[in-house]
C-alpha cells in the first residue's frame, strides 16, 4: 500500500478530491464499504442517508425533473394545436366572406376567437367602391411610415401610438400589437391592423411573433382583395 504524503503548506482541497473521483472510476469498487458507510444529509426530510440512498433520490429528482418537461411539451403541443385550428378556422371563414364584409369580419373573429379586447384596422389605397369604408378613412403619413419601418409585427405600450385612437376606448389599452398588411414580405404596407389589451403584459417587447406574423401574412393575402385590380 502506499502513502501519500499532505504538504501542509499546500493541503489537499475539495476540488483535488472531486477530480480525484472523478479520474479514479474504479476508487469504489476497491473500497465498495464506503458505499454503505458514507451518509449525507437528504434535502426532503433533513434526516442522514447513505450515499447510495442519496444518489437513488438523485435520480428519483431528475426523472421527475423529466417527466415534468415531457408534461410541458405536451401541454404547448395540444395548446399549439388548438391555436392552429382557430387560426385556420378564422382564415377559411375569411376568405368566404364578400370582400366589403371582410374587414369587420376579420375584426370580429379575432376579438372572439383570440380573445384580444380591442381590435382596429385601417387600409390605405383601396379600390374606388370602398373607399367611403370606415376601415379606408385618412391615415397619416406618419402612421404610414411608421408600418413601413416595422419589418414584422411591433409590439409594446401603446403609449405615443397614433393609431391607438382608432379603437373604440383608447384609454383602455395598456399594450397592443401592431401587424402591417403586406402583399408580400418587404412590400410597402397597404393597411396596420391594431390590437389592444388592458393587460400590459399581454402584448409585450419580450414575447415572440411567430403567431401575430402568420395572423397578419393571412390577413393580407384574404383583404387585398379590397384593392384595385391590376392592369
């Protein structure tokens, strides 16, 4: 058996051992003992385990750890799939809806299946038959170059919006989502669909917008048939 001599200037510390171990695999099938007689302290009833109890707790801990984010996967999966049906549902009734109708209806439909507080639209260059709609009223210039600056859909506070007045109870939208209408991606914007919640939280800077951006590629696609015709 040999020895090993501890400098006392220089001890041995915890991350000697740990690397050790960690290097020496085979350490405790020459000293099986340890596994029996070395005990830990449990984090579930602060009661002194073995170690081999304590390593079964360990892994006790992380097939539950597991289970809970298998859980978790299914749970968005069938939430993911739910929105996915509503979004198709919304977009197929859309689309069988007369174009002068298609506007309110979209707004309907996304307040009810979304459950969104507050929607609003406006498009701009409209053909002539539409253009006393109430969704093709004046827009600003700066609300125009405001959707043609957002790449995708923006979403935040509403506070310094210009096109939060367009609903119905502008004091009441704490945040919103802003989803500009375009015939194809990096075209010009024809149109800015608005939506609103009282809740801050519910439109925030942090979240993703996989979801609003397919909303507003469908969007476009069913309401550029309120355009003019091409030549």
């Amino acid at each position: 058996m040999t020895s090993t001599s501890i400098n006392p200037m220089n001890p041995i510390t915890e991350d000697d051992i740990a690397d050790f171990l960690a290097n020496t695999p085979d350490f405790f099938e020459r000293h099986a003992q340890l596994l029996s007689s070395v005990h830990l302290m449990s984090p579930d009833n602060h009661r002194s385990v073995s170690l081999q109890e304590r390593q079964a707790q360990m892994l006790r801990d992380k097939i539950r750890a597991l289970e809970m984010r298998i859980m978790d996967m299914i749970r968005h999966g069938n939430e993911n799939m739910i929105i996915t049906e509503k979004l198709q549902k919304w977009a197929c009734e859309l689309l069988q809806t007369p174009a002068a109708e298609r506007v309110p209806s979209a707004l309907k439909n996304i307040e009810l299946r979304f459950q969104v507080p507050q929607v609003a639209a406006r498009l701009w260059g409209v053909a002539d038959v539409f253009a006393d709609a109430s969704y093709a009223q004046a827009v600003s210039d700066e609300v125009k170059q405001a959707a043609q600056s957002y790449a995708s859909t923006f979403v935040g506070a509403s506070s310094g919006i210009e096109a939060v007045n367009w609903l119905q109870v502008p004091a009441q939208a704490a945040s919103v989502a802003l989803l500009p209408l375009r015939l194809t991606k990096g075209a010009a914007p024809f149109g800015l669909l608005v939506l609103a919640s009282p809740d801050a939280q519910r439109f925030h800077s942090g979240m993703g917008t996989d979801f609003l951006d397919h909303l507003a590629e469908l969007c476009s696609a069913a309401l550029s048939a309120l355009l003019p015709a091409k030549a």
